[in-house]
C-alpha cells in the first residue's frame, strides 16, 4: 500500500493555519514592541496556509480515488480540509475584528 503524502501534508498545513492567529495574537501579548493591532500582519499568512490546506486534503482525496482507495489518506485529508478551513475561518473573523476597530477609530 502507498502512501498519500497530500493527506499528511495537509493535516500539517491545516495546523499551521488554525495556529497562526492564536500565536500572532499571543506573541503581541508577551511582546513589548507589538501591540495586539499588530497581529493582523499575520491575517495574509492564516489564509495562504487554509488556501493550501484544503487544495493539498483536495488534491490528496483525488489520489485516494484513482487508485480506489490504495494511496490511502482519505481521513487525513478530510482532518486536513476542516483544520485549513478553521484557519480560513479564524483569518476571517481577525479580519472582521481589524475593520471594525479602524471603523470605530476613523468615526471617534
């Protein structure tokens, strides 16, 4: 039996993408030259990792079935499809947190 590397790459991918935010978020809490405004720079990055994420558990189920289930991976991929979407997930919410504080700053 092969191994499907896609699945295991993306389960890897997807956690790095799901923690990104977090991290971004704490390490301007420990830091004394970053505020937490600042862990938005880390936004671009969460959605390139999900974006890569869910393309690698795609790409892995598309090889999990042409070779009828011998690549293997199938579950992996699907834990690596929800990880990347839990990170697109989280980006997004920053994002919306971001632009309503430069709402509410740009109407003060």
């Amino acid at each position: 039996m092969t191994r499907n590397a896609r699945a295991a790459w993306s389960v890897v991918v997807g956690l790095l993408a799901t923690a990104t935010m977090p991290v971004a978020i704490l390490a301007t809490r420990y830091s004394e030259s970053y505020e937490l405004l600042h862990a938005g720079f880390a936004i671009p990055v969460a959605v390139v990792l999900g974006i890569v994420a869910v393309v690698l558990a795609r790409r892995a189920r598309e090889l999990d079935r042409a070779t009828l289930g011998k690549a293997g991976g199938a579950r992996a991929a699907r834990i690596g499809r929800l990880l990347g979407i839990l990170g697109l997930c989280l980006a997004a919410s920053a994002t919306i947190a971001v632009a309503v504080y430069e709402l509410l700053v740009a109407v003060e």
